[in-house]
C-alpha cells in the first residue's frame, strides 16, 4: 500500500479510531456499475448511484480490506478548494506513519507535537528479510 498511495515511501499514512456505526465496509466486484436508465432524470437515482460508486472497488483491490468514511461536505471547514474534517471523540487521530523516504517536515516538531497530544509517531521501514513494511 505504502507503493501505490504515498508515492513510493515519500508519504505518510494517518491512523484513526472511528466508530464502527460510521463506517461502511468495502465491496468488491469483477464488473464495472452499471447506471439506471433513469439517473439522468431521477435524484433518487443518482444518489443510489453515487452510493454504491462510493462502497465498490474492482476485485483486484480485496487485500486492502478497505473501510471507509464518508463526510458531507457541509459538515467541512473550507480552505480554498479542499475541505477538512474535524476530529472528534468519533474520528480520533490515533497514529501517524511516515514513509520510509519521507522528507517533509521539522520532524522533531511533529514528533513533539504528536506525542503530547497522545499521537503515536512512527517511520516505516522495509524488514530485512522480507519485502514487508514495519515501523
């Protein structure tokens, strides 16, 4: 994973504590969805669509084993063109993993802040003697 979302060992990987209820398990399927003859003219129907776009991934992706959390965007603070979630006691920051070739910040600064805050703080490395990741 750290290969395909961080660009290759450059990023970092943010662990969080939600609850379950939030969260929407993943389904994976070997055809690409289909939309309704009526999404163009029906809402209802786009937002079915929308739905099951956002909960399905292609069959090759199952070892992810992937949960994820969707937030309205009007629930977001707005800077600029992104737009940010805040925690809470129901989306608590718990880790944060830096890549292997991570090279982006005062990193004792982040380590400092992180920990006083409760933050576990790690750097991913590859084991040595496999192909595996480890902190």
């Amino acid at each position: 994973m750290w290969a395909h979302y961080t660009d290759s060992h450059k990023g970092i990987a943010i662990g969080f504590d939600v609850l379950d209820n939030l969260l929407f398990k993943i389904d994976y399927v070997e055809s690409r969805i289909t939309p309704e003859a009526d999404v163009d003219h029906s809402k209802a129907a786009m937002v079915g669509l929308v739905v099951k776009l956002l909960r399905t991934k292609h069959k090759e992706w199952p070892y992810e084993d992937e949960y994820r959390l969707v937030r309205p965007l009007e629930n977001c603070n707005q800077k600029g063109d992104k737009f940010f979630a805040a925690l809470n006691e129901k989306t608590r920051l718990e880790e944060v993993i830096l890549g292997a070739r991570y090279q982006g910040c005062q990193c004792e600064k982040l380590e400092s802040d992180l920990k006083s805050a409760g933050v576990k703080y790690r750097t991913a490395h590859a084991e040595f003697k496999g192909f595996r990741m480890t902190t």
